[in-house]
C-alpha cells in the first residue's frame, strides 16, 4: 500500500500474515530453500565409497509425530518404511563394517622445492587490472582501449603530464610496458589536436571528472572541465563507439548545471577515442 518498489523484511512465518500474494511467496521461497537443502543432501549421502556416517537429530512434534519440510524427517520416514524406528533408539545400522577396499602402499612422488635465493619484494609484483594486456594492433578501436585512454587522460592536466600518466598507467598495471608507445600516439593525438588546444594549456583550472551536485535531479561528472583565467569554461567529453544524440543531450546537462553555478560555458567537445581521433564541437 506504500508504493514501494522494493522493501527489505524478515524471511520468518509472519509474512504468511501479510496478505495472500505475500503467503503465496513465503511459501515459494520456503519450498526453495527445502529444494536447495534436499540437493545439499543428496550431495552428502552420495560421496561415500564404503561407509556412511550420518548424525542428524530426532524433530518430532509435542505429539510425537514427524515435522514436515525438516531435513530430518528423511530419515526418520525411512526408518519409518524399514520398520525400524523407534523414538528410543538412537543409532541405527546397515550394510557391514568391513573394509572391501585394497590397500595401497603410499608412494611419494612430490618434488622438495629449494630454497629460495631471494625473496621475493611485493612492489615487484604489479596486477593487470584491466583486459588491455590482450589487445592486439588491430584492436585499437575496441571500446576497452578507449575506456583506458580515457582513464589514463583523467591524470593529464597539461600536455606536460602525458609522460608522467603513462608511466603511472604502466606502473598500475593498466597498461604493458610493450603498449607505452602506441598509447602516448594516441594520448598525443589527442593534447596537440588543433581543436583542443585550450583544453590542454598551461595557466588554466583544470578539473578532471569532478562531480557536480544539481539542485534537482542526479548529479553530472564531466569529464574535463577547464577554467580560463577570464571565468570561461570549456567542457570535454571522451566517448568510444558510434555517435549518438544522447552524448550532445549529455554536454548541455552540464552546461546547464555549470551556468547555475554562475560560469559561462564557452566550448563544448566530444572525443571519439578510437583507431583515429575525432573530434566534434557540439
């Protein structure tokens, strides 16, 4: 009666109280852990090769009768069908004790591993955190390599920075030592197009996807942000794929949360980061 679409609540009987529709799904739900245990148990009662142990306890009811969706009630029940039961009795046996398989004398086939020489020095040690150490030459254009260079351009202020980045890329393990070249191509093409020249030189604020808190609605994270020394903002934006109006929609949302903020939006630009560079004022 809320309207809420989503809501947290004990997983106990007293949701059968909730009305119809939510008794009907606490009884699904219990029907399902009972499947899940019933598969547990058929697992535990089939790896055995010549003997099996089973301890599980007596749940009978205050009038002694056996409970219904209990685990022990397998049991009981087959005990129940043998004969055999009886509430008094609490171990049970079948099948003979005797051991029938032969047996084998242990031979010891592992290798000693030396010693080591040196230890080994964990800064050594750098994970790829991303699939770019699986490119190709002739995969550049894959969205993954444009989500890289993307990332590796949020720590470049000024053209000056490129080197620095790529190296700290490397040392993240964001990127190979082997794909330092042909990322710097792309990185250079990028900060010494014609076109975006503003957006990479020195004397300006540089903010690189910072967050933007908006009055109403979500919030908006360009992805660079540049401040002239006169109060003019350029906005930039890496995109990788095809074209789309909703990358145009996207620049003028932040435009229009930067303009609240009291700043001239002066350029807007889309990157397309792909085998070549494109660039597209908007």
């Amino acid at each position: 009666d809320l309207d809420l679409p989503k809501v947290l609540i004990d997983n106990s009987k007293a949701v059968e109280g909730f009305g119809d529709d939510a008794k009907v799904i606490y009884g699904q739900k219990k029907q399902e852990e009972l499947l899940d245990n019933i598969n547990v148990l058929y697992v535990a009662l089939t790896r055995a090769e010549e003997q099996l142990y089973i301890i599980s306890n007596m749940n009978l009811t205050s009038k002694g009768e056996v409970k219904k969706d209990d685990m022990s009630a397998f049991f009981i029940n087959y005990l129940i069908m043998k004969g055999f039961f009886d509430e008094n009795i609490f171990e049970y046996e079948f099948g003979s004790k005797v051991k029938v398989s032969l047996k084998t004398k242990h031979i010891d086939v592992s290798k000693p591993i030396s010693v080591v020489k040196e230890i080994l020095n964990p800064k050594n040690v750098k994970i790829a955190q991303r699939e770019a150490l699986m490119w190709g030459t002739h995969q550049q254009e894959s969205i993954e390599y444009g989500n890289v260079i993307h990332e590796i351009l949020s720590f470049v202020k000024t053209k000056n920075d490129v080197d620095l980045a790529v190296d700290k890329a490397v040392e993240s393990g964001l990127i190979n030592a082997k794909q330092r070249n042909i990322v710097n191509d792309t990185i250079g093409k990028i900060v010494n197009h014609p076109f975006l020249e503003m957006f990479f030189a020195e004397g300006n604020q540089v903010l690189n996807e910072q967050t933007i808190i908006r009055k109403v609605g979500a919030v908006v994270k360009p992805d660079r942000m540049v401040v002239s020394q006169e109060g003019a903002v350029f906005l930039l934006d890496y995109k990788t794929g095809v074209h789309n109006a909703k990358y145009k929609k996207q620049l003028e949302e932040y435009e229009a949360a930067i303009e609240l903020m009291g700043f001239k939006v002066q350029k807007k630009t889309l990157v397309y980061i792909g085998e070549e560079i494109e660039v597209v004022q908007v």
